[in-house]
C-alpha cells in the first residue's frame, strides 16, 4: 500500500513537470523548459527509481511530423531518451525511435 502511495506521487510529480514543460514552450521559457526536464532526470537517476511508461507511444508518422515541440520533449523525457537538438532534429528521432521501418 505504501508503495502505491509513492508511485502516485511520482505520477502526480512527472504530471506537474509535464504541465509545466508545456507551460513554459508557450511562453518560449526554453531555460525553464531545460531545468524542469533536468529535474525530471535527476530523480529518474536516483538509485532505486524506475518507471516504465504503461504504453509504447501509439503515434503515425504523420502525428510525429506535426506534433509540437513540447509534446515531442514531454515523450522523450517519460521515455528517459535524452534528446538535444532543434524540432526536425526531434520529429526524425521519435520517428526513427518509436516507429518500425515499415512504418515510416
């Protein structure tokens, strides 16, 4: 029962990071967006923390072609992928990722 409790809190946290992320790409917060994704990681890199994301992403290629930049971040980061770069860097890697070839 308590770890359920904890898990709850660790969803509840990654949906205020989530939230926040989108908060702040609106606001073109793009220093902001970097702390919160690195705070994200700094707990994924605790010993003893591990989340396996429910669902593989059920996205088309055309959904990764013109899903927003923040969306695309919010992925990688529950995904624990770090990714750097600009959007069309972003929208190849989660095609090339999250996609079979024959699905490209």
């Amino acid at each position: 029962m308590g770890e359920e409790v904890a898990y709850d809190h660790i969803s509840n946290n990654n949906s205020e990071l989530m939230m926040k992320l989108q908060n702040d790409h609106v606001h073109g917060n793009k220093k902001q967006q970097q702390v919160y994704g690195d705070m994200f990681m700094e707990k994924k890199n605790k010993c003893g923390y591990f989340q396996m994301p429910l669902h593989y992403p059920r996205y088309k290629k055309s959904d990764y072609e013109s899903m927003d930049e923040w969306k695309l971040d919010c992925l990688f980061i529950q995904y624990g992928l770090p990714v750097h770069g600009d959007l069309e860097y972003k929208r190849n890697y989660a095609i090339s990722t999250f996609l079979w070839p024959t699905q490209y």
